[in-house]
C-alpha cells in the first residue's frame, strides 16, 4: 500500500473487523492501539496490537488480512479464551 489515506482506511476497517472478531469468538472488549502492516510480497495483512478494554495490561494481537478481513492469527491469554 503506498497511498497513506489507503493505509488508514484499511487499519481502520481492519481494527473494527477486529474488535467484531474478539467481541463474537471470546465475548471481549479490545482496544487497538497500533499497528504493522507486512511487508507487500507477504500479502495483505497487518497486526494489530492492543489490550482488553477494561485491563489495560491485558494484551492482545490480531494479524488479518486488510483486503477480506479474514483473521489470520490470534494473540490471547490462554485463560481467557478457556
């Protein structure tokens, strides 16, 4: 992705794809705070890094594809998705 607007739009999708994903799969609150976009010969994903809403030190990843919002990988603690 070179154009800039393009790149916050699709962290923006990508970020309430994600909450949605969390939100539905585990029933938890996120909050993104940044983010890592692959680099163009990987594909067209990007990380998305944050914590549960309501426990800031709780810490979460989320790589998904920014073209079909399919979630790729998950970062959780363990207990909470028991």
């Amino acid at each position: 992705m070179a154009d800039s607007r393009k790149d916050a739009q699709a962290v923006t999708k990508a970020m309430e794809a994600g909450k949605t994903y969390f939100k539905e799969k585990y029933d938890l609150n996120v909050e993104f705070t940044h983010h890592k976009f692959n680099p163009p010969d990987l594909g067209t994903d990007v990380g998305l890094y944050g914590h549960l809403t309501e426990d800031t030190d709780t810490e979460v990843f989320l790589l998904i594809n920014y073209e079909t919002f399919e979630v790729i990988t998950v970062g959780v603690p363990e207990e909470l998705i028991e």
